[in-house]
C-alpha cells in the first residue's frame, strides 16, 4: 500500500473515533485559505502605500516649482527683502532637490522593474529638466547684471512654467495609472483568495464534513439499534434469571422434603456414614437455594427507582447490626458521629449489612472486630468499612467483584460468590463507587473497603447554607 493510501485510509475510514483527523485536516484547510485571503492582497497594498506616497510627493513637487519660481522672482527684483526671499528661496529649491531625488529613485526603479523603457526615458528627462531647473534657480544666487539677471528670470519661467510643470503632470499621471493598476491587481488577487477560500470551505463541506455527520448519524443508528438489541438481551436474561430463579425453587424444596423424610425413616442402626452424605446433601441444597436467592436479587436490583428518606444514619447502622448474626468474640464498632442523610435507606443498610457480614464470614480468626467509618469529601457520603482479617492482595481487589467469583473454596467459607457483585450494583444504582483501599501504613492484615455516595440534599433544605454547613458540605 503506498504512502498516499495509508494516508487516505487514516483519514477517511468510517469510525467514529477517528473523525477528529478529517476536522483537523478541514481546520488547516479552512485557516490556510484565511491565511492566503488576509495576505494576498497586503503583499501589494504595500506596493500601493508606496505610489500612494509618490503620487503625494509629485504633487507637492509641482506646488515647489511654482514656489521656486515666485521666490526667484521676488529675490531678483527689490521688492520685500532680499536677504528672506533668498532664504526661502534655498529652502524651496533644497526641498524640491531632495523631492527630486527620491521620485528620480523610486519611479526609474519602478520603470526597471515592470520593464517600462518608454517611461524610463520620459522619468530621465525629467529628471535633466529638473536639474536645469534647479540650476538656473541657484543662479538667482549669484551677483549678476540687471540684464543677465532679466534673461535668467525670463527662461527661469520659461522652463518652470511650461516644459516642467508639464512633465510634471505627466509623471504624476503615470505615476497614478501605476497605482490604479496595482489597485486592480490586488482586488483581483482579493477576488481570487475569496474564491479559494469559499471553494476550501465548499470542499471541506462536502468531502469532511458531510462524509463526518454521515458517519455519525451511522454510528448513531448502530448504537441505537445496538442498544435496542442489548436491552432487549439484558431483558431476557434478567426474565431467564427470574424465571429460572423461581422455578428451580420447587424442586430444591422437594429435595429437601425429601431428605427430611429419608433422614426420619432411615433406621437408628444406619451408618454414620449414611447420616453425613444426607447431611452434606442437605447442605448443597442449603446453598444452591442462597445461590438462586442471590441470583434473584441481583436481578432485581436496579429495576426501580430508589425510595428517598431522610434517616437517622447511626440508627439505621445499628438496625443492621442486629441483623448479623455476630460470633462472639467479634464485634462492629460505628463511629462517634453519625449524621441524619437523605438516601435510600434500605438500599444502604443492604450494602453495609453485606460488608460487614463478608468481614466476619471472611475471618480467619476466632474473634475480630469490623469498624465503620464515615466522613465527607466533595460533596460525597465516605464511608469506610475495616476488618482484621487476612486482607486481599492487591492483584484481586476487582476479581472479587465478579459474580460467582471467590477466593475461598466453598467447602472453606460458605457462600455463593455473588455478595460483593451484589453490593457493587447497589452502590452503582446509587450513583456511587466501591473500592477496595490500601491497608494504613504498619499495618500487615485487613480489608478496607471504601464506599462513596453522592450526597442528596431535601428539597426543604437544599438551599439553605446553614443546613448545609453543619453537615459540613461545600
């Protein structure tokens, strides 16, 4: 495949994650034509500010013509001041000197460059006619004969009257055509850029962006079919569960009556043997239906919205403390304070019962202690539940959050394999996070899990920052 291919493969293939790379490739496209849209046309707006300021300068040049030739005039008669008039008159021919000059430069150097000979040679005569001019001018200077002084004056304006100021005029006209044309090339230049940009635009329009929001509303319909598709699965799949969940049921509940009745007719002579496969038979039955409880409730869970009150935190706690059956020598201690919150209740008195019954079921001791602590932070309930336990290694901190997944066999620790799916989901449906926390420094044995829950406010006193501070939140 060539390097253009890959290219065009990159850029134009129709997922969704990578419609960003036809975007910045319109991005550039479209600033790239603005780019040439803004610069184009200044290029020779600058060339146009130049003429602009010749054609000022040649203007002023033909006022200093007439200027020279007035002073000239007023310095070779007596009338008014000599000594002023000779002064304004070096000044006036100073001026138009230096004026000269740099028309002289700019226009032959203009001339050279667009490869016009004929205005070269009308922009060099001019130039001899001016140093002429000038000349005769500076003579007014020297100490002269009346007559002299007359014939001086006489073709003094001669020149500046007629031969100069004509040239004069033409070389400004030339010098306003030049400009004219340049204004004509840069609307033509801005005319052009425009264009370019509205076909970059037109372009990245119907090759990027259309071909984008086709994708998308592609991806769209996929994802919704998709989710349709998904929905409808999770629905059989939780009414395979629920199903299933019952009518295992009756079966099991046979099966136990009918160990119960084999265990009562089975003579008092019957082996020790006997009793414990009917014992062992009886606790498979004992488990298979905590599984199928399990499997119901996880089922279950999400499927109706959760039921809001405002409760009394430390007394909800202490309910479900009653509620484990705890071993003695073990003990769950809740913290000094405990405030009233606005939550589902029966949903978080669910998932700190099935905590802290993980952390006694899970013990490998005979006596221990589980501790409930609770904090605030970024507007979120923190709850943290520690046993002393064995802890868990870091490496299955997620694993035990699977169904059906343990760390203990069966015929160790009795359970299904679901408590902590379950106790993830409902903290999930709460719009929470469970994790499983690093053991505190020094401290070699254990299991912190870490419960956050978004704070929900009463309507009554959402707004109200008194309520809100004493409880700490921002």
């Amino acid at each position: 495949m060539s390097a253009l291919s890959k290219i065009q493969a990159q850029l134009f293939d129709n997922n969704p994650r990578h419609l960003w790379r036809r975007y910045v490739v319109a991005l550039v496209l479209i600033f790239l034509s603005v780019l040439v849209l803004n610069f184009a046309p200044k290029a020779s707006l600058n060339t146009i500010e130049a003429s602009a300021d010749i054609i000022d300068v040649a203007g002023k040049q033909r006022m200093l013509s007439q200027r020279i030739l007035f002073f000239a005039t007023l310095a070779a008669s007596d009338a008014g001041s000599s000594q002023d008039s000779h002064a304004k008159l070096r000044a006036a021919t100073s001026e138009f000197v230096n004026s000269q000059k740099r028309l002289s430069e700019a226009r032959i150097s203009r001339d050279r460059a667009t490869h016009h000979d004929d205005h070269l040679k009308l922009d060099l005569r001019l130039d001899e006619k001016a140093a002429a001019f000038v000349a005769l001018a500076q003579k007014i200077e020297e100490d002269l004969e009346p007559a002299q002084r007359k014939t001086l004056i006489t073709n003094l304006i001669a020149i500046g009257s007629t031969d100069l100021l004509s040239e004069l005029d033409a070389a400004v006209q030339r010098d306003e055509g030049y400009t004219v044309r340049k204004v004509q090339r840069v609307k033509t230049i801005a005319n052009a850029a425009f264009i370019l940009a509205l076909v970059v635009i037109l372009l990245s329009a119907l090759l990027i962006f259309l071909p984008s929001h086709r994708t998308i509303i592609k991806f769209l319909a996929e994802r919704e079919t998709f989710e349709d598709s998904l929905i409808e699965k999770n629905e059989e799949l939780e009414h395979f569960t629920y199903i299933a969940s019952h009518d295992l049921r009756a079966p099991l509940r046979g099966m136990e009556n009918l160990v119960t009745w084999i265990d009562a007719d089975v003579p008092a002579e019957t082996t020790e043997e006997t009793r414990s496969h009917l014992d062992l038979l009886r606790k498979r039955i004992t488990r298979m239906n905590g599984l199928l409880s399990d499997m119901l409730a996880f089922a279950k869970i999400g499927k109706n919205k959760p039921n809001l009150t405002t409760f009394d935190l430390r007394e909800a706690m202490e309910e479900v403390i009653t509620w484990v059956e705890v071993p003695p020598g073990f003990s769950i201690n809740l913290p000094a304070y405990l405030p009233t919150v606005t939550a589902a209740r029966s949903t978080v008195q669910q998932i700190c019962l099935n905590l802290f019954k993980n952390g006694i079921k899970h013990h490998d001791k005979k006596s221990g202690q589980i501790n409930l602590e609770y904090s605030v932070k970024d507007n979120n309930h923190i709850f943290i539940v520690a046993d002393d336990g064995p802890g868990i290694p870091a490496k299955y901190r997620e694993y035990i959050f699977k169904p059906f997944q343990r760390l203990a066999a069966r015929d160790v620790v009795e359970g299904s394999g679901i408590g902590l799916s379950i106790t993830r989901k409902f903290v999930t449906s709460l719009g929470g996070t469970i994790e499983v926390l690093d053991p505190e420094a020094g401290v070699t044995r254990g299991t912190r899990f870490r419960l956050s829950l978004p704070i929900l406010y009463p309507e009554s006193q959402k707004d109200n920052p008194a309520w809100r501070a004493s409880r700490g939140l921002a």
